[in-house]
C-alpha cells in the first residue's frame, strides 16, 4: 500500500449531504451524477450557480461558485489585479479568474481525509462563506468591469465599515 492509499468506506457519499442541505433550504438542484450537484442560489446581487464535486481521489468536497459576469478581454488584466487585492484578505477559499471564458469564480474546499464524514453544519458554512464572499465582492467586480474602475477604486466602494444605524 502506499502513502495516501487506504482502504476507506462512508457511511454516506459526502455529495449526499449537500443535497440533504438543498432540499431543506428548498434551493432548486440538479445531480446529474453520484459525485456532482449543482445548486442555484438566489443573492441579494445575484443569482450564483454553486457547484459541489466529490473527488475520491483526493477525499476532498470541491465548492465552485459562479456568478453572471462576462469580462471582457480588455478588463481581464484589472479583474486579475483585484482578484489578487481580494484573495490576500481571504481566510478560506479564492477567487479565480476563467480567462477562457471570461468568467469569475470562488473556490474553496474541505479534505475529508480518512473517512471523515461531512455534516450539515459543515456543508452550510462551506457555502455561506461562498456566498458571502460573491455577495462581498460582486460589486467591485461590477465596477472594475462596466464602470472601467481600477482594482483600488472598486475595492474602495465596496469594502469600508458602517458605524451607526439607519
């Protein structure tokens, strides 16, 4: 056996989970196999397209959550500036920008090495920190790539503290 080999049986599949999670916050799914699900999120933004991935291989559950945002070849030296201002702040996770497509995306994911079992819990904080991330960000984004802002100006509108209420 090598190094990272074992023998490990679930009790459940990990992707079983996300759907258990799905169904009890009544999001629209689709699973189109055992080790993908695809859920739709409504934002206060934006809708977000969030996919989960089972990856035996490397017993991790991969969380890739995009949103509606083309960015045009003429923006994507600026977006990449503010994905690199906004990833140094980031605890968990990252955005990544999809040249190819033109597309913006966050990435995170939880190892569940040795037979670990996810949890519900587990699962609903992997994707509120997704979510809270787009929902953090999108208008920066928005800004960089409609309203031509620099990566400092973008972050500058978007991320400040409010003192007080309204």
């Amino acid at each position: 056996m090598q190094l990272g080999e074992l023998d490990v049986r679930r009790l459940s599949h990990p992707v079983d989970v996300i759907e258990t999670v799905a169904s009890r916050h009544d999001w629209s799914f689709e699973r189109p196999c055992d080790d993908e699900i695809a859920v739709s999120v409504q934002g206060a933004w934006t809708d977000y397209s969030v996919s989960f991935s089972w990856m035996e291989a490397s017993e991790a559950l991969h969380l890739g959550c995009a949103f509606t945002l083309k960015v045009p070849a003429r923006r994507q030296v600026e977006v990449l500036r503010l994905l690199s201002r906004i990833n140094e702040g980031m605890l968990v996770g990252h955005f990544d920008l999809w040249a190819a497509e033109g597309a913006v995306m966050f990435r995170h994911a939880i190892l569940l090495s040795g037979g670990v079992q996810p949890t519900s819990q587990q699962a609903e904080r992997l994707l509120s920190a997704a979510l809270e991330a787009c929902e953090r960000y999108y208008q920066a984004f928005q800004f960089v790539v409609w309203a031509e802002k620099s990566a400092d100006e973008a972050l500058a509108c978007v991320v400040f503290d409010t003192v007080g209420n309204a």
